[in-house]
C-alpha cells in the first residue's frame, strides 16, 4: 500500500464546506489532542463568536469531556492540519448537524461512535453545542 493510499484509507472524508463546521472540527481536533483549555481553540472561539464566544467554548469543553469519558474505545481524529477527516470526525459533524432535525439518526450515530447503548447525557451536550452555535448565527450545516 502506498503512502497515499494509506493516508486516504484513514482520512477518507473531505473537510467541511460549511465554515461553522470548520471551527466545530477545530475545536474537536485542538481541544482532544491538546486538552479543554488548548489557548488555540479558545481564540478561535474569541475571534468568531466575539464578545459572546464563553458559552460555546465552555460548551464544547463539556462535550469533549463527556465523549471521552462515555466512549467505549477511543475516537479517532487527525491532525488540525490535516486537509482530510477520519470517519469520527465526519460523523460528529454529521451528527451536530442533525440533532435539531433527525434526532433519531443522531443518536444512532452517537451510539455507533461512542460504543455504548447509553449516549443519552451526551446526546444532549450535543444539542446544545449546536443550539449555542445556531443561536450565535453560526449553525453547524453537514
């Protein structure tokens, strides 16, 4: 197998075309290898959501908590510099784009993700990582 090939078997999906996803990707890839309180995500948030960038960012520092703590194995992401998403990546995406929508597809997507029967309490950190990105007119679209 070569390099490329290697690298799209594990990066298979493109980067978001949504720019609210974008920062969402960011946030996930920064905050799970750096730690909750990487300074890198936490100016990200200051510069997009300005003077109201708390409630997210506290909000996606819960979320991030909580997928560790619930997942049952460990949740694959790449790089923040990687112009490519791993599987996980795409479907947290996929699945903070459609909690509001099709919430029966985002719990079956947590569920898959995480390992677990149990996502519940998750589920709902997810609705409000959302909630707090649409309220701020920054709607994370998949």
């Amino acid at each position: 197998m070569t390099d490329l090939t290697a690298t799209i078997a594990a990066l298979p999906h493109a980067l978001p075309a949504c720019p609210n996803a974008g920062i969402a990707l960011f946030a996930l890839r920064r905050m799970g290898a750096h730690g909750l309180h990487d300074a890198r995500a936490s100016h990200v948030f200051l510069t997009v959501f300005g003077a109201d960038f708390r409630r997210p960012l506290v909000l996606m520092r819960a979320l991030m908590a909580q997928l560790a703590e619930a997942a049952a194995g460990t949740i694959a992401i790449a790089p923040c510099c990687c112009a490519r998403m791993t599987p996980a990546e795409r479907t947290m995406l996929t699945i903070l784009s459609r909690v509001d929508t099709a919430p029966d597809l985002a719990r079956l997507l947590l569920t898959d993700l995480l390992g677990v029967r149990r996502v519940d309490a998750v589920l709902a950190s997810v609705a409000v990582v959302a909630a707090a990105f649409a309220d701020e007119g920054r709607p994370i679209c998949g």
